[in-house]
C-alpha cells in the first residue's frame, strides 16, 4: 500500500463566500482527493458521527472511491497535505445507507465501520497508533448468543468519544420500522469492547427509532430521536429526547426522571408533537451548549399542506430541573412547497442539516448548515441570535453541490469553534437505494466555516 499526496492546486469551487452583512464568513475548502464516487450521497449523508474527525493534531476523513473502495485518509491540522490509503475493504456505494462511520481513540488507533444496511457488521482497527493500514476485527469478543444475534442486521452505524478516554458505538438492529437501538462501549484502558443496552430504544417490532446523539463539552449525552410507523417516511412522527450524564449507562428526562430501559413509544418523551404526514424528515440533529441544555432541530411542516421550514427545539432550563420547559425556533419557510413520502433514499430539495450552537457571555447563536436547491444548490449556513430571533443567510460555497447532506467534525467544533464538513458533489435520484449512475468520479474535500 501506498501514500498519495494531494495538494491544494486545481481544487477551489468558491472560496470567496457571498453574504448578506458585512462580515464574510470564514469559509475555505481543503482539497483530498479526485477520484470519491458520486453516483448516490453514500459519502456525504447527514448526521454521521463521523466521516471527518480530529484528534491529537491531526483530521482523519474517509470516503468511497470510483471503484468502491473504502479509503481513508490523515492530515496535520497546519497543512492541507493528505496522506491517502486505499483499504482492501469495499462497500455497495449504489445505496446511500452504507455509509463510513470513523472515530480515533486517546492512543491514535483508528476505528471505523463502513457498509451496512440490514447487513452483518463490518468493524476494522488501524493496526498501530496513527496508521492508516487497517485490520478487519470482530467487535466483540466472545459474545454470547443473543449479542451475536444483534450483529447480523446493523444500519446506521455511529461512533462518539468520551471525555474518559472510552468509546461508544450505536447502530439499529433491525429494519426500518421494526428497529432497536444498540448501545455498545469501548474500554480505552482494557481495549476491549462490551454490549451496554441491547436495546436502548426498542420500536418493539411495530417502528423504529431515528436517532441522533451528542457528548457535549461536560460530558453529558444527548439522545434526540423520531419513531417512524413504516419504511414510508411520512409515517415520521414526534421529537423525543432522553439524556445521560454516566457515559450511556443509565438514561433520563431532561428534567432527571430515569428511564426504565429499553425506552418505548409509550415511555419516551416527547419534547415536541409532530404528527404523521407533517414532512418530518429523519433523523433529526442534536446538541448542547455550553451549560448541557439540549437542542434538537429538523425539519417539518406546521400543517399536511404547508410550506416546510427548519425548526430548532430547546429548553433554557439547567440540567436537573424537575420541570423543564421546551421552546421553538422556526426559521423561515423554504422558497416552495415538496411532498416528503415513500421509502428508500429520499431526495428533497434541502438537505437535513447541521445545528451548531455557540454560548457568548450573554448571549448565544444558532446555525442550520444544509444544502438548499432553491438556492442553486449552493451551501447555506443560517443564523440567529437565540434570544432575540433574526435568521439571516450566508452562502458558504458559490457552487451547486448536488445532493449532498452536511457531516460535521465534531472534535474541530468542539476544540476550535470551526465547522469542517466533508464537502462532495454527488447524484442521488430520489427513492432509489440501488442506482447504479455513470457517474462521473468527483472532487471530494473539506469544506471550513469559522462563524
């Protein structure tokens, strides 16, 4: 195996940013390679936690090439230079739910999962701190029969880092309205991974949960999640929220009423009724701000027939009070109206998108970063001060990107206040998980906002 360097030549869509105010956003995009497949959004779906990560000074990326070979890649965070490693591992780039999920533990060893949707779990580790090279590993090590049964219909695959040094993974077991929530950690000092929750959420055979998950700055958990009846994703419904504040082993309410676990329908709360039919789309994305009070945003529309429009879900209340209360955001309606109905890959005209939070002495401000059609596909960042609301937008990048969705770093937000997004112009006809496009290879690389 070899490396391949790329450099910063030939590779600028836009770096100049148009906005609306006098202060232009910080906006820049970082070359990688040319060669990612583009034929569907395998590898720029939103919500992944996470195709782009950074520890310990450098980012580590991962991607499908042009012949469907994982790749994965390393930076310094100082240099636009690549090292680039073709693994021997390869995925079903047609559909876009195989998407590459990676995270780098405190000792620099790389973890990544890559290719699923209802399939057994493929897991592999770098074979040395900091290396690229990897080895295709069993997760757990000898698990027993009913944790080995949870291995055999894995979608959704997420990695998240904890302040300890230990790691979580999650994935649904299951389908598409008939799905559970598995809860899997990593021991940082024994090395070794063990089952947490076999069934977190449980959809008990008549749904499933679309979750999204956080650590924030603290340490806290944020679990926000819709139930969807059937595969047709108008039967989307409901924003929940449970929260942990010891590393995923025991959950609660906001307001700290533990969970009897595996959380239902009927025991999870509701933070905010969306009813079916109403274009919610899945999952939604979650966060915290500085003081752990959570934030949960998507997008729906206020009645069946109505415009859709983002909306971000917060509560002001500290963590622990016995009566919290939520609040709503809503931006601004899109430019026209789209059914949001049916199975597979949808394809909208906006993506989901990304929600960063930033805390100022007094003050604080929300971002939306999605993809908007209506806006020549160009890559929007939408913002308001939270207490006085007033959404204004920014284009990030002068150039349409197809149907690519947002991915964030969540270590670079955390430890910088910068936003890399894995950046793709990709095709992905609306429905289909199983296109087979001849599409040309793109571009691929990492686009930085700085609000």
């Amino acid at each position: 195996m070899r490396f391949v360097l790329f450099a910063t030549l030939l590779f600028c869509y836009a770096c100049t940013p148009v906005t609306d105010n006098a202060h232009p956003p910080a906006a820049r995009l970082i070359p990688l390679a040319q060669d990612a497949f583009s034929g569907s959004s395998v590898n720029v779906l939103s919500g992944v936690k996470q195709t782009l990560y950074t520890r310990n000074g450098m980012q580590y990326a991962a991607f499908y090439n042009a012949d469907a070979k994982l790749v994965v890649a390393k930076r310094a965070v100082n240099s636009e230079k690549w090292q680039v490693m073709a693994t021997p591992f390869s995925g079903n780039v047609n559909d876009a739910h195989n998407h590459i999920s990676l995270v780098v533990d405190d000792e620099d060893y790389l973890h990544i999962a890559w290719d699923h949707h209802n399939t057994p779990l493929k897991y592999a580790r770098s074979v040395a701190p900091g290396s690229l090279e990897l080895a295709k590993a069993r997760m757990l090590s000898q698990p027993g029969a009913e944790a080995a049964a949870l291995e055999h219909s894995v979608t959704y695959p997420q990695f998240y880092a904890l302040a300890n040094g230990d790691l979580l993974f999650a994935y649904r077991d299951g389908g598409s309205g008939r799905g559970n929530l598995v809860l899997n950690r990593y021991n940082g000092k024994s090395k070794q991974w063990q089952r947490l929750h076999n069934s977190l959420i449980d959809g008990e055979g008549q749904r499933s949960a679309y979750w999204d998950m956080a650590v924030d700055a603290n340490g806290v958990l944020h679990l926000a999640w819709i139930w969807r009846e059937t595969p047709d994703v108008a039967t989307n419904h409901d924003l929940s929220y449970a929260q942990s504040t010891d590393n995923g082993a025991t959950w609660q309410r906001l307001g700290g009423k533990p969970y009897t676990l595996p959380i239902t329908l009927a025991s999870g709360e509701v933070v905010k009724a969306v009813p079916q039919q109403h274009k919610l789309m899945n999952p939604p994305a979650v966060t915290a701000d500085a003081q752990s009070r959570p934030f949960i945003a998507s997008y729906w529309a206020d009645t069946p027939a109505d415009i859709p429009r983002y909306h971000v879900v917060f509560s002001d209340n500290a963590q622990g009070k016995e009566s919290p209360v939520w609040r709503e955001m809503k931006a601004p309606k899109l430019a026209e109206n789209f059914a949001l109905s049916g199975h597979g890959t949808k394809r909208p005209p906006i993506s989901r998108a990304v929600l960063l939070v930033e805390s100022f002495r007094n003050a604080r401000q929300v971002h939306l970063i999605y993809r908007d059609d209506y806006q020549h596909g160009n890559v929007i960042a939408l913002t308001s001060p939270l207490e006085q609301p007033a959404w204004h937008t920014q284009v990030l990048l002068e150039q349409a990107v197809g149907a690519w969705e947002p991915s964030l770093d969540i270590a670079a937000w955390h430890n910088q206040q910068q936003a890399h997004l894995l950046l793709q112009a990709v095709a992905q006809n609306d429905g289909n998980d199983h296109q087979s496009l001849a599409t040309a290879p793109s571009h691929i690389g990492v686009l930085v906002w700085q609000p």
